[in-house]
C-alpha cells in the first residue's frame, strides 16, 4: 500500500541544463574584430579556411622553426589499429569485432554500509548512501598504489566517478504507473515533497570512490574497502582560497563563511599532479530557486525565479539541509536565510580518494562558473601548475589557472591551487590569443565609483574585492572582453606535444551576424573541436596560437584535416576528450536526448566514442552506445590493456505516456526494471592496447 497520503502531482521544472545566461554586451568578436574569415566564406559552407588556415598560417607568418610546429610530422604508422565501426541505434554497446566489455558499478550496486541491494522500489534513501550514484560521468582510475595518477597497479585501484544528475521516475515506487517526462518528479497534493524521496535524490548526485579488481577470470569486480565511500549533495565540505571567509558565502550553516554541504551536477572531472580527484560542478544554478529580488550572483548564473530543477525545498519534514535550495532572502541578514547557498556552488572540488576521512575542499580560486571539467598542463619542477576549464553554458567563457607557487613533486598538494591567477581566453581572429587575467583591481576588475566611466563596462559592473571577482567570475569575464564560445566542454592536454584541445559542443543561439574566427557557424548543431599552443611553449604564458581542430558534423557538413568527414568518422556534439599514454585522443558525443535519432541527427545513432590520431589525421569510430543515453568519462589503467567508460542516462528518451505504460525506450544493460547508468569495462581479445 501507499504510505503516501496525498495525490501525486507532477511536477517538470526542465532539464535544468546549460541554460543561457550571458546577457552582457559583451560582443562577440564577429563585432569588434577584423575577420579572417569573411561571411560568404562561412555562408557558401566553405569552412576550410576556418579549419585549415589559422594554425599554420600564424605558424609561418611568424616565420617560426619547425621546434615551434605544435604538429610533429606524420609518421607512417597509426596509432589506430582497429577496425572503424559503423554508426548504430541499437540497444547495446557496439565495439570493433576483436573487442569485448563487461558491465560494471551500475546505479545502485552496494559498495558500502550494510551492502544494501539494489532495488529501485525498494531502497530508501539512505539505501542510496551506501551504493554507487547515478548518471555516471568523468572517472579515473587511480592504481592501488597511490603514488601517481597514471603509474602503477593495472588490475587493482580505486574507480572514482562522478554522478551528474539523476531521473526520479527511475528511483520512486510513487511514480510508477505514472506521466513521467525524465526531469519529472511527485509533488504531494499539499505541495510538499517526500523528504525521504529527496534524500534517495541528493544520495543519487556526488561522486563514488570503489575499489576493483581484477578477477582470475579476467572480470572486473567490487571489493569491499575501508576506501569505499560515497560523497554526495549532502557531504560537508570545506571552501578554500580567496572566497573563503567572505561575506558572500556566509550561512546559517557557516556564519564565518568556511563550509558548506555536497556538490552537486558533478559534470566532468580532473586529476591533480599530487594523485588526487578534482570533481566539477556544472549546471548547479537550476537547482535553487529565488522567488525574490535577485542579485547578480545569482541571476548571471541562471538561479531559478520560478521552482527549483527537483524542487528539494519542497522537503515535507522542513530539514534545514532541503529547504536550503529556496534562496530567496527572507530574514534580516545573510545568516538568517539561504541567499547566499548558491554562491557556495560552481567550484571545483577536491577529493582525496585515498582518505576516506578526508573533507572535500572547494577551490574557489580557480573561479565559479558552469565548470564542465579541469585539465592539467604538463608539469614541470620548479614552474607553475597550470590547468584549464570551460564553462559549459550558451556563449560562455574557457579559463586557465596558474597557480602563484611553483610545483615540486616532493611538496605539491591542494593548497597550489589556493593561490595564483585565474585567466580568461580571447580568441583573436588572425589565430592568436590572449589570457585576459581575472584580478582584482586590475582593469576593469575596480569598485563601480572608479568604473564609471570605462566606456566598455559603462558603471554596471564593478567590484569589491578578489572573492567578488571570483564568485562574480562570468561578470569578471564579461568585463574583461572574453569571447563566447559554443558551449565549452572537456579539454584534454597532448602528453607528447603539450597542445591543448577543447570540445566545444553546439550552440544553435549563436546568429549569423555573431559567428568569430573561434566559433565559425551561425547555429551550430553539430559542434567543433578547438586547439591552441601556448606561446614558447609556456603553459603559463598569456598568449597563444590556436586553429580549429575538427568542425564536426555530417558528411556534407563536416571537416578534418581538409576532408569531409567520412562514414567511419562522422560525430556531432563533442564532449568528453582525453588523451591517453600515447597520445591517442578520445573523443565522446552527447547529442541532447531532445533531439537524438530524430530529424537530421537520425543520421548519427546513438551516442558514440571516437578514437584519433592528431598527428597522422586518422579518426575512427570506436564505440555507439545503447538507447537513450551519452557516452562519458574515460580511463585506462596504466598498461593501456584496460579501459573503463561510462553509459549515462540510458533509456532517458522514453516518452512519460510509454514511462506510465511501461513501455520503456531502452533498458540497457537489461539487468532491471529501468535503463541504469554504468561504467563499461572494455578489453582486447588478444590482450593488446586499447585503441591498437
Ligand atoms: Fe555535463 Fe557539459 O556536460
Ligand atoms: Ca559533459
Ligand atoms: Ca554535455
């Protein structure tokens, strides 16, 4: 029986994803800059220039050696050995003929605690505590040892993930049977929700840390740890770095400003020289609400005016810990409501895996934003830590960070990320590029009396001190004159070359008349992928020589190297990139569940994994995934032999009328009730590299 006593009414606040927010007037450089390109170039579809032209061009202008070429001459071996597969829609995971893959850590399998089982029905909240999150998304693999983060043990480690979000038809007996879109959730008749609903939610986000191993059978499996443990939207953290302490994040929970609770939409993630785990908090602002006046940290970001994304507010037992997420300023001060919860969000967090007593640390000098992910240049004793991150919202912003103390092996830890300069990119249309720094008092980063009269921020933007500059970073940026990319996603760094490559998804916002050299196509469906050169070779100079990598996109639209891409190739929406041992850069897709396998994305199937030689110019498919879902995250273990990948949302295209009649579009890996996210272990049947 329903111990519930109320009717359900549900309830669709959106997706809550990479919502537009850059209402600056900031104008893209189409406007202010002399253009490479010229408009009929991009108009006749003749996208060539854009791709093929800046990198070299810049490179010669310069009259530069061939030491400086960022791209080594081809050699006459690939590092793909494999075989291209095609493009599918089936409901499994396809891989070339002599590959195989195993299932494992799905949504819900116990790994702490009392072990409870998986059972989506069934399983409170605190069930959910003590197993793996959902929604998979950037992961590591980080060797038992702990010494170094691509070094050591490759059949025993700790698996930390990231769960991004969650799809509560999927989790709640209360909605079975019923209209469910995926971003629905029940709503009590009173307005209220289930408390212990919320909580199974809120378990669902964070990250997992897991020890696996591998079996004599050659199976991966979970191991039981003192290590094992889950971090979730509820776990005390720390705030660190120049916003601690800072009137803005003071809260009833904090009244100095030191701590908050959880993370939340842990998007993509980063390594840390030292062997720890960065986890990033991307589309964070939807899940608070502000029924009231708005301050600029909050609407700039994209807080929610009307309900929030699962509306955990609306908690029937009033706990403090819910009700948070409403952060509408009600009291007399700060410490007297939750208006300043969400500037304790949109961080990048750190997490030492291999301390299970450890607190997260929020590093807010590397700046709040929509951080899809953080990369690390190659490091060097004695030279600063250098790391990359973009912002994954509509016409935002690709930030580096570069830490003020330098790194030596035998000392680095978090607290280099405490202090240095956070910077923000200028894509200039001849190929250049400029790291605009984000300092206060530098600039137009000074109190509005002394702004006044600066002809690009004309009095509206100013300043108060290095915390409001970074829990204002997209204001900061704004100011500064950065340009707005297509939705920046991950970035991987060469371990051969040292070039940095971002993916930048799509942006169907962007208008005729706003398209730079950077971000060449008036709405762009498909996404392109972008790479630059620090100048001299110095991760922590503030120029750069960019070009445009990859334009994805269909046959007929589409471009690498000078060529179309081909039937073996072709991808829309880029998102996940990582660069393995040898240089072989993986590429994922994320193609929006709104518009997968439908109109002229039908063409694509599902989601996919690519894998690419940048030096020789060869790209292969390499993996679709099942229905419904994206393709996120990967690793492998230091030998190359094995990688782990992750499904997420698979069957999240099933329609609420088909959710309510069972009729679900998609139930990979079709072990239960629902379609659950997991992490995919993939092997050589002859035991050989991945990607070979
Ligand atoms: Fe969470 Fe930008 O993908
Ligand atoms: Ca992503
Ligand atoms: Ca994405």
């Amino acid at each position: 029986m329903d111990s519930k006593t109320h009717d359900l009414i549900i309830v669709d606040n959106g997706n809550g994803d990479e919502p537009l927010s850059n209402h600056s007037n900031n104008p893209t450089f189409a406007a202010v800059l002399e253009k490479r390109l010229s408009r009929r170039d991009i108009l006749r579809g003749s996208l060539s220039m854009a791709v093929v032209g800046m990198f070299g061009a810049s490179l010669v202008g310069c009259n530069s050696s061939s030491s400086s070429d960022p791209a080594p001459a081809p050699s006459q071996t690939s590092l793909l050995g494999f075989s291209a597969i095609p493009v599918s829609d089936a409901d499994d995971v396809r891989l070339p003929p002599d590959y195989s893959y195993q299932v494992l850590i799905p949504w819900g399998e116990p790994i702490t605690g009392n072990f409870p089982p998986f059972d989506p029905l069934t399983n409170t909240g605190a069930d959910q505590g003590n197993q793996v999150g959902s929604h998979h998304d950037g992961m590591h693999f980080f060797p038992i040892e702990g010494q170094d983060p691509y070094e050591g043990s490759s059949v025993d480690g700790l698996l930390v993930l990231n769960h991004e979000y969650v799809e509560p038809r999927y989790m709640h007996a209360s909605a079975v049977g019923k209209s469910l879109s995926r971003d629905a959730f029940p709503v009590q008749a009173d307005g209220t929700r289930v408390a212990d609903e919320i909580l199974k939610e809120m378990n669902g986000h964070g990250v997992t840390i897991v020890r696996v191993t591998k079996q004599s059978n050659g199976q991966w499996a979970v191991v039981a740890d003192a290590r094992n443990r889950r971090i979730t939207a509820l776990t005390p953290m720390e705030l660190n770095g120049p916003v601690r302490g800072s009137d803005l994040v003071k809260t009833p929970y904090s009244s100095n400003g030191t701590r908050t609770r959880g993370t939340i939409n842990n998007c993509a993630h980063g390594v840390t020289p030292w062997n720890t785990y960065l986890t990033c908090e991307e589309n964070w602002a939807g899940y608070f609400v502000n029924r009231g006046e708005a301050p600029r940290e909050h609407s700039r970001y994209g807080v929610s005016t009307r309900a929030a994304r699962y509306g955990w507010d609306l908690a029937d037992n009033g706990a403090d810990e819910y009700v948070r997420f409403d952060v509408t300023a009600k009291g007399a001060s700060a410490v007297e409501d939750y208006r300043n919860e969400p500037n304790a969000f949109g961080w990048v967090v750190e997490i030492d895996p291999f301390d299970p007593d450890s607190i997260p640390v929020k590093r807010t000098a590397l700046g709040r934003f929509a951080h899809e992910g953080v990369v690390f240049a190659r490091v060097e004793e004695g030279k600063p830590v250098v790391c990359y991150s973009g912002d994954d919202a509509t016409n935002e912003y690709i930030y580096k960070f570069v830490s003020a103390q330098p790194y030596f092996k035998a000392t680095a830890g978090g607290h280099l990320l405490d202090s240095g300069t956070l910077y923000v990119a200028r894509f200039n249309a001849d190929g250049t590029g400029e790291w605009l720094p984000l300092v206060f008092g530098a600039g137009p980063l000074i109190p509005i009396p002394a702004n006044q009269g600066d002809p690009v921020n004309p009095g509206q933007i100013g300043f108060e001190s290095q915390a409001d500059v970074l829990v204002n970073t997209r204001l900061a940026a704004d100011a500064v004159g950065a340009t707005k990319m297509d939705r920046p996603e991950w970035g991987a760094v060469d371990p051969k070359t040292g070039l940095v490559y971002f993916t930048l998804t799509n942006n169907t916002t962007r208008k005729e008349d706003q398209v730079d050299a950077a971000n060449p196509r008036p709405n762009s469906r498909w996404g392109h992928i972008i790479r630059w050169e620090e100048n001299g070779g110095d991760s922590a100079a503030t120029t750069f020589k960019w070009d445009i990598f990859i334009l994805a996109g269909p046959k007929d639209d589409s471009q690498f190297d000078g060529k179309a891409l081909t039937d073996d190739q072709f991808f829309n929406s880029p998102d996940g990139l990582w660069f393995d041992k040898d240089s072989r850069l993986w590429i994922q897709t994320d193609i929006s569940e709104s518009v997968m396998n439908t109109g002229d994305f039908t063409q694509f199937g599902n989601n996919q994994m690519l894998a690419c030689d940048p030096v020789n110019k060869d790209l292969r498919r390499f993996l679709t995934g099942p229905v419904g879902q994206e393709i996120t995250g990967v690793i492998t273990t230091p030998d190359q032999k094995t990688m782990f990948m992750n499904v997420q949302h698979p069957g999240a295209t099933t329609s609420p009328d088909d959710f309510a009649a069972g009729n679900l579009k998609g139930t990979w890996p079709h072990n239960a009730r629902y379609g659950r996210s997991a992490t995919v272990v993939i092997t050589k049947d002859d035991g050989g590299v991945i990607g070979t």
